[in-house]
C-alpha cells in the first residue's frame, strides 16, 4: 500500500506534506507548515507557455512561407523537376508548430504553491481524469486551512 494519501504524476500529498516526485521517487517534499501560499486555479499548464507559444508561431509562420515558395516551384515554367524533399519540408514545421500553439493555449487546472520564495506549479488534471479533485480539494483544504485559495473549481 502507498504511503500517500493522493498520487498523481509529478507530486504525492501525505500527512507529512506535499511530495514533489519525478519517476514517482520523491525528491523535495514540502511540509504544510513551510507552505505560505496555496491557489487552485484554471491557468496554463506549463512553464513558459509564452515561449512555447512564440516558437509555435514562428514554426507555423516559415511552413506558410516554405509552403508559398513550394506552389510557386510547381507553377513557375523553368523548373524541371521538385524534389520531394522540398514538399516535405513545410509539413513537418507546420505539425509541430501547430502542437506548440496548442499546448501553450491549453489550460487546465493548477495547484500553485509558495514556500519560501519559491513557487510550484503542480498539474491537477490526473485528478479531474481520475475523479477525485473534490476530494483532493477537501483534504488540501484540512491540511492548510486558510492558506489555500480556490479560484476556480478543477472540472
């Protein structure tokens, strides 16, 4: 059996505190006393979603531009032959920038904590998928009283 009350995929809570995990091995655990500020909000879902998104849009932006020049290869009368490598070339950029404007718009609910400092933004989606955010709110809610803020419900 688990010593945690809730797992979910990058933390753990239990009655000691908040479990950061990676490959599901703690590595930092914040006790609940060490924990000033808590917020349970809809937000993006990861760091930099920013940059992320910048580069979505640059991607996109050279597949239109590579794509202009490939239509402008079929329709131009000197050009004997495309290669394939030359229609392949925007698709691929297209794809990728495409999934990047889309996780950084994606948003979903956070649990944002602050201690001594320091913030962490720790996904709750797992929760929602496995049913027990109202619960999950419930205990984080025992365990930290008024320092937990819900600004918006996780589903």
């Amino acid at each position: 059996m688990s010593q945690y009350q809730y797992q979910f995929g990058d933390f753990a809570l239990s009655d000691s505190g908040v479990h950061l995990l990676r490959s599901r091995f703690n590595y930092k655990t914040l006790r609940y006393d060490e924990i000033t500020d808590a917020t349970i909000k809809r937000t993006t879902e990861i760091k930099n979603a920013a940059v992320i998104l910048v580069f979505g849009i640059a991607l996109v932006g050279f597949a239109f531009f590579q794509g202009r020049m490939v239509i402008g290869l079929f329709n131009d009368p000197e050009v004997g032959h495309i290669y394939i490598e030359s229609i392949v070339l925007p698709i691929i950029p297209a794809f990728l920038g495409i999934y990047c404007i889309y996780i950084g718009l994606r948003k979903g609910p956070v649990l944002i904590l602050e201690e001594g400092g320091r913030k962490y933004k720790l996904r709750l989606r797992s929760a929602v998928k496995k049913g027990v955010a109202d619960e999950f709110e419930r205990y984080l809610n025992l365990r930290l009283g008024r320092r937990l803020v819900v600004a918006e419900s996780m589903t």
